[in-house]
C-alpha cells in the first residue's frame, strides 16, 4: 500500500506549496505526488491522469480537498466510483473523510454538492454584478488597450504602410493589439 498525493491550482498565480506541505505531514512521500496548474473543471488534467495510471489497488490517494480533486459532483462521483471499483482508497484531509468507508463516501458526495452550490452562486452574484454595472455605464471587465485617439492613429499608421511591430512599439503595446484594432471588421 502506498500513500499517493494529488495537488491542483487552477492558474500559474497560485502555487501547491501549501497543499505539498499538507500531504507531506499526512505522510505522502514527495516522490508519490502528482500535480496541475489547470482548472478542476477540465477532465484532461496530465497530473491526474498520471497518477490515476499509477495507482494500484490497495493505494491510497490523499488530497487536500476535494475540491482539488474535481470541481463537479458528476465528475467527483465518478472518480470515487472508478477508485473504489479499482480497490483504491481515497482521503481528503480538509474535511477529514475516507472514502474506504461508507460513511466516508457519503459525506463526500454532500460535500461536493455544497462546493458545487457555491460556485454557481458565486457564478450568479458576479455576473449580477456586471449586469448591474453595465446598466449604470460603469467599464465591466478589462479596460480597453487602446483609447479612441490611439485606435485611430495605429488604424491611419496601418493603412499609411508602417509594418505592425512599429505601431506596437510606437503604441507600447503587443502585435496582436494592433491587428485587433486595425483588422477589418468582416476579417474576424
């Protein structure tokens, strides 16, 4: 039997460093731990997958979270049913359950609905939200690269012959800027 880590952040802004230390003292060898820098939505994670190939039966795999593990209860369900048929053990430190027991599975399928829940009300509250700014003529989401003025001027620069790295140096911004603010509207 061996002790199997799994940690995942969903952007390369985060780090595992904390979840890496949280598997370390429940006693997973650096050596046995698998790892992404990808959203737990996504199905085709490299770290699971691999550590999913390792696994053999009577292994234990120890996350965090659950929520590290999977970001849907469909795709939680699945994965505890595909250990527990393979005879693999799965434990989740933060909410201190063991899937090997009944009791353990049960309390994770609740769990995972809750974290479910919560993300689509946290879905819903943000997109009220830019609904709500929208409405008031407030900027929703990233300001433009460049102003109107700036537009403009790389748009007459484009069509006066100067190649785009030019402009986008002139502008202080990337190439594909300007391909976007100079680009026919029919082109796209």
């Amino acid at each position: 039997m061996t002790l199997l880590g799994y940690a995942r952040v969903s952007t390369k802004k985060q780090t595992t460093d904390q979840q890496l230390d949280a598997l370390s003292a429940a006693g997973v060898d650096p050596q046995h731990v698998y790892s992404d820098v990808l959203s737990g939505a996504r199905d085709d994670r490299p770290g699971l997958a691999e550590l999913l190939k390792y696994a053999r039966p009577g292994d234990t795999i120890v996350v965090v979270a659950l929520d590290r593990l999977a970001r849907s209860l469909s795709h939680s369900v699945r994965l505890i049913e595909e250990l527990r048929e393979r005879g693999i053990f799965l434990r989740s430190i933060r909410e201190g359950l063991d899937f090997g027991t009944p009791a353990g599975r049960f309390q994770g399928a609740i769990f995972q609905a809750l974290a479910e829940l919560e993300r689509e009300l946290i879905r819903e509250r943000a997109a009220s939200a830019r609904e709500a700014a929208q409405a008031r003529g407030k900027q929703v989401g990233r300001p433009p690269a460049l102003t109107s003025e700036q537009a403009r001027t790389a748009r007459t620069l484009r069509e006066g012959g100067t190649d785009i790295t030019t402009i986008a140096t002139t502008l202080g911004v990337s190439r594909a800027t300007i391909y976007r603010y100079t680009e026919p509207a029919d082109a796209a």
